[in-house]
C-alpha cells in the first residue's frame, strides 16, 4: 500500500474459459456478466474495478458516473443529509 500504485484495464492472462472480453479504444475489458467474473476479478485482488460505461458495440456510453474525491476529512457538500 505505500509503495507505487497503478490500474489495470486490459484483462489479464490466462483467462479461465467462462471469462469474456471485449476491445474497446484498444483496452481489452474484462465483462462482468455475473457471478462467476465477479468472483474471478474478487481472487485477483481486485479491489477497485474501473468500468467502462459503454455497453459492448456501443460507441455512446450507457450511463454517466460522478467521481467523488472529497478533499477535505469530513466533506460537508458530500455528508449532508436532507432533513426528514
């Protein structure tokens, strides 16, 4: 943990058999179509996964994501709670 740090997109080999992947912008994604792959990646120590947002084919992604990086110890604009 307190050495260098990086992440990987590309799949790793050998896959196991069950374990599909597609190419997409030349990054070969791992697909995440259940159980078993999510199992797999688990094993790999994979502890944050980085997905693309685009379905497989699609060139438009399927959804948006927001990165919340606070930079404070308690970020009031993230920790606020609406009143009930």
């Amino acid at each position: 943990m307190e050495g260098e740090s990086f992440y990987q997109k590309n799949a790793p080999e050998p896959l196991p058999p069950f374990v599909t992947t597609y190419i997409h912008e030349n990054i070969n994604y791992v697909l995440l179509n259940g159980l078993p792959e999510l199992l797999w990646l688990g094993n790999l120590a994979a502890l944050e996964f980085h997905p693309s947002l685009h379905l497989a084919g699609s060139e438009q992604p399927c959804e948006w994501m927001i990165d919340l990086d606070p930079s404070q110890q308690e970020e009031p604009r993230i920790m606020e709670r609406p009143p009930l």
